[in-house]
C-alpha cells in the first residue's frame, strides 16, 4: 500500500490496542504501543530511500529483503528494544506482539497489490502479488480516516476500528470475488489463456490485465465482466546476438527483467549506433502510453552509452534520463 495508507493503519492499530487489557489500564504503555504500531506499519519501506540512489538498485531491492520473512520477525525485535529505552517499565511481551502485528500487517497488505512483495524469502525470491487491491485503495484510506476522526470525537477506538477492521476484511472479500469474476470473463473471450496479470485501479471494479497466450500478448481492460482488448503483441522470445548480449550487461536492464515478468522488446539501429527497449506491459495509461521501460544505448563498436529503466511518461524526459545515467 501507499505511506498514508500505511499511516492511518498504524493509528488505527495503536487504537485497536486498547482492547488488550495491559494497554488500556496504563497510559505509558498505550503510547509506547501507540508509536510501535506506526513505527511498524512504516518499517518494511525504509527502502523506499533506495530509489534515491538509483531506480535500477529500487527496483531490486524494493519491497524485497525488508519484506521478508526474517525482516518480519527482526524489525518488531528491534522496535520493542529502542521503545523499551524510552518506555521504562512498560510490558516488553505486549509492546512485541502489537509491534509484530503492525509489520505482519503491512507486509500482508502489500501481498494484495499488483506489484506485491517478496515475502516468502529466503525461502523463495518470487513475487507474491494477488493484484486485488491497488496501491492507493480510496475505500481503504477513507474507512480508516473515518475510524480516526471518530476516535477524535471521543467514540472508543477499539471498538470502532474491530468493527472498521470487519468492514474491510469484507471489502477484500468482495474484491477478491469481483476478481475471480474478470478471470472467468478472460477465459471466455480470449482462448488457451497461459497466464494473466491483473491489476486493479483506483475505480472499483475497473481492472487492468494483460493475458499470455503461446504466441500472443493481450493488453486489456474490464469494467466488471466486460472485456476490451486494447493492445496485442506477437510474443516473441528474446533474440540471442550480439547487440542484445551486450545490453543484457546493463544493470539497469537486468533490474527491470528481475522485477517485470510479462514484456515486449524492440532493438532499434540509429545513426549513434543502437537502441535496446523493454516495455512492460502491466503499465498502459488511458492514452495508450506503456509507463514503464528499460532503454539501453549502445555504440556501434556495442559499448553502453546510457541507459534507463523505471516510469517515464515523456520521450523527451526519458532520452534525457538516458544521457545522464553515469555508466
């Protein structure tokens, strides 16, 4: 999910809490739980700063070893430590459980999104991305902004977010339901489906899907069961020459092969010498435009120019991000 879903979820966590007896009767260990689950709801994206760096060490790298099954163990370990410093004489086992809640919880709601999370590592490096619910859920945000300002005006908060809470598990239900009615639809009007890719958008019960076939990529998009095919591309495995085995050395093309598991690829000879383009085809905006790429420059004599991958929206833009990328 976004930061300010993750936000709200964490104040809405922290007044959960006072339904546990040990946190309600004492004032310093509700806020030592208080601050654990926004701290734990936040964690997982410390690597968020990674893209500071560059996109092709995020791509990595995000939602990635932060996610994992030893990071959701670790972090409530190391969040109960430092808040025990500031909280003498609170109850460690509790501040660890409610801390624990909040960095399982956010991992478990990432798994939802179609970008997912690799949470089964170290046991598998997979992606696990339901893509049922966006990243930025309005219905989610709101139903959790309505529990705070409620809270605010006094209504007590651990009733009122076990009962927002229900809501909400009763929403992903239905999502997922409406989800599994768009996959029956696919199957119906594009024959000898492989693979689907299916992610929601910010409109309920509006989908983006791309389908795999033995020899086709099918770009659409369904309002509910409704189906319109959009884009086809001629699946074509990747070729094997020269020019692509020398792109294929680019650190910000392997990012972007390590994370997109559905593309289209396209080598372009220029009076510079050529161009290598990756086009994921997850990413179609209303206009027609595929958002996320991975371009390689390469000299005539194969040597790497430039090179970019990540969401770029303007060919101008990106030729520039191109030229600039150091090598």
């Amino acid at each position: 999910m976004d930061t300010g879903t993750h936000v709200v979820m964490g104040l809405a966590l922290g007044g959960l809490a006072t339904l546990d007896p040990v946190v309600a009767q004492d004032s310093v260990q509700f806020h030592s739980v208080l601050i654990a689950t926004i701290i734990g709801s936040q964690a997982p994206d410390i690597d968020t700063f990674l893209k500071f760096r560059n996109n092709a060490v995020y791509i990595r790298n995000h939602r990635g070893i932060t996610h994992s099954v030893p990071a959701v163990i670790l972090w409530p370990i190391m969040i109960t430590a430092v808040l025990s410093l500031f909280f003498p004489g609170t109850n460690t086992l509790h501040l660890w459980l409610w801390s624990f809640l909040a960095v399982f919880l956010h991992v478990f709601v990432d798994i939802f999104n179609a970008y997912g999370t690799q949470a089964l590592r170290p046991f598998s490096n997979k992606w696990v991305a339901l893509g049922i619910i966006n990243t930025f859920d309005p219905i989610i945000f709101v139903i959790h902004v309505i529990g705070i300002v409620a809270w605010a005006f006094g209504a007590q908060p651990g009733y009122t977010f076990l009962i927002m809470y229900i809501i909400i598990i009763v929403y992903y239900i239905a999502r997922w339901i409406s989800q599994l009615a768009v996959k029956r639809a696919v199957r119906k009007k594009i024959p000898n489906v492989q693979k689907m890719f299916i992610t929601p958008t910010l409109r309920y019960n509006y989908w983006k899907i791309v389908v795999i076939t033995e020899d086709t990529y099918y770009v659409a998009k369904a309002h509910a069961s409704n189906i319109m095919i959009m884009d086809t591309f001629k699946r074509i495995p990747i070729i094997q020459n020269d020019i692509m085995t020398a792109a294929q050395q680019d650190g910000n093309l392997a990012a972007f092969l390590s994370f997109s598991p559905v593309y289209c690829w396209k080598i372009r000879e220029h009076n510079n010498g050529y161009e290598v383009r990756f086009t994921d085809l997850r990413y179609r905006g209303t206009d027609g435009h595929y958002s996320f790429v991975a371009v390689v420059e390469l000299s005539p004599e194969l040597d790497i120019n430039g090179s970019f991958t990540g969401w770029i929206y303007n060919n101008d833009k990106l030729k520039k991000k191109v030229n600039i990328v150091p090598r």
